[in-house]
C-alpha cells in the first residue's frame, strides 16, 4: 500500500515537471512574438512623436501661434522618450510588463493633440497651402494607420500568451519560471475624441 503510494506521487511528479517543460517552451514562444509585436509598436510610436515636433515646427515657421498645442505636443514626445530610454528591466534584456506600461502611459498622454494640431488649418488658412505641413501631415496620416495596426498585431499575441499562461498546466510554468502577464494596448479615452474647432479649444491669434 505504501509502496503503491510512493508510486503514484511519483507519478504526478513527473508528470507535474513534464508539463512543466512543456508549458517552458509554449510560453517562451509566445512571448518572443509578444516582444517582436511590441518592438514595431515602439518604433510607429517613436517615429509619429518626431513627425508631430517637426509637424509643429512647420506650423511655428508659417506663423501660427498656438503655443498651448506646440505645448502639449512637446511635452507628451518629452514623456515617451523618457519611457522608452529607461535601461530595459526584463528577462533576457527585455522590457518588463511594467515598463511596457509605462511606454503605453506616455504614448497615450499626447490625447487629443493630434487633431488639435492637425485641425489648425481651419484656424490658419495659410497653412493649407504650407507644402511641408501638407506633407508631414500625410506622414503623421500614415504613422497613425501603422500604429493602429501594430497595436492590433501586439494585443492579439499578447492576448494569446495570457491565455496560454493562465491556464493548466502552462500556469505551473509561468509561476515557476516567472513568467508575468503582459499589458494590453488600450489607448486613453481622449485620443478618441474628434476636436472641435471653438473659441475654447484653440485660442485663434494668426498672424496678419
């Protein structure tokens, strides 16, 4: 009887560490695609943040004098590059789930100056006939659908790799090997928000 015992312990000992490597391996997979997902996320976030300054300065050189914009803008690209020029913290020289949250945090808190800016045109009538506002502008079009499109990518693995990591028996490995689940993209509320051109959202002083 005791050694029928032994026997079955045995057993679900094995077969617990079996699971285990097998669970190792699924979620390292599924994590490297989390992290490749998130690097093109990055690099659309990091390249529409120097659009937008030099989208701004082109406004500031034809005469437009929103400085609560240029403000804003500034300081939400002063805030992303902060976050993603923090050493990475992670396993294998990889950014944390923290600060992958962080990044999303400061990516999100450019709101709606997008489309403050973009929406100046009504305000200032010269700069529809400004040709690198015009072009830029098309460029911060295309960031913006690239961006969209790396978000979806990233949520979709990372929605698989939680998945994988929150059930049996993956979820043995994922606590053994510390395997943390992962922050979905959600972008801030305000981003979504369509502007209104008013006395209250912009302060119209054009030049003359």
């Amino acid at each position: 009887m005791k050694s029928r015992r032994l026997a079955m312990l045995f057993g679900i000992a094995v077969l617990s560490l079996t699971a285990s490597g097998c669970g190792y391996n699924t979620l390292t997979t599924k994590h490297q695609a989390v992290k490749a997902r998130w690097a093109d996320v990055e690099t659309q976030m990091q390249r529409r943040g120097d659009l937008l300054n030099n989208l701004a300065e082109a406004a500031k050189m034809a005469g437009v004098q929103e400085q609560e914009v240029f403000g804003r803008i500034a300081d939400a690209r002063a805030r992303l590059l902060q976050a993603t020029s923090q050493p990475p913290q992670g396993e294998g020289g990889d950014r944390s789930p923290e600060q992958r949250q962080a990044i999303i945090d400061a990516d999100n808190s450019f709101g709606g100056t997008i489309g403050r800016l973009l929406v100046l045109q009504e305000a200032y009538p010269n700069l529809k006939s400004n040709e690198s506002f015009l072009a830029l502008q098309t460029e911060v079009a295309g960031t913006e659908n690239r961006i969209a499109t790396a978000r979806k990518d990233y949520n979709a693995v990372t929605e698989d790799y939680n998945g994988t990591r929150s059930r049996f028996p993956t979820v043995i490995s994922a606590k053994l090997f510390g395997f943390k689940e992962e922050p979905y993209f959600k972008a801030d509320e305000a981003a979504r928000e369509v502007p209104q051109l008013n006395s209250n959202s912009l302060r119209q002083n054009p030049t003359k």
